[in-house]
C-alpha cells in the first residue's frame, strides 16, 4: 500500500504470512525488479524462516505507434 501526503516519498507497509510456521507479519520494504519479476527477500520474526516473495508483473504492451494518451483528469490538487 502506497499512499501519497505531503512528504516526499511512498510510505509502504505490506502483510506476509511466513510458509514454515503461518506467522503473520508487515513489511516496510518494497518489491526489487529483478529477472523479469517483482521479488522481495524475507525473514519471519517467529522462526528466523527466510523466503523469497515473487510479485507478478502484468506486461506492458506500450503504444505501438506515436505516444501515450495523457491523463484526462488529475485528481491532485495544484499548488
């Protein structure tokens, strides 16, 4: 969960559940792009279980000719 305020980065918590002992635990840490994945290295607070988290990516198949449409309504408030 990314929530956006005054600040000038994304606050991130996110819950886990660790497979060996079923623990349910947040972290503060964010998916890292690496081979073609979202993956996340864990370790449980319960029982020192460390895993891997995978996060699947949805491909992006960009416009084919010419640019991205622009956002038609911006819901931010400007300053």
């Amino acid at each position: 969960m990314t929530q956006r305020g005054e600040h000038t980065w994304d606050l991130i918590q996110q819950f886990h559940r660790c497979p060996k002992c079923g623990y349910i635990f947040d972290s503060r840490e964010d998916y890292e792009y690496r081979n073609m994945k979202y993956e996340k290295d864990l370790e449980c607070p319960r029982c020192q279980n460390r895993f891997m988290v995978t996060k699947a990516v949805k491909p992006k198949l960009g416009p084919l000719m010419g640019q991205e449409e622009h956002v038609e309504v911006d819901w931010r408030e400007n300053d």
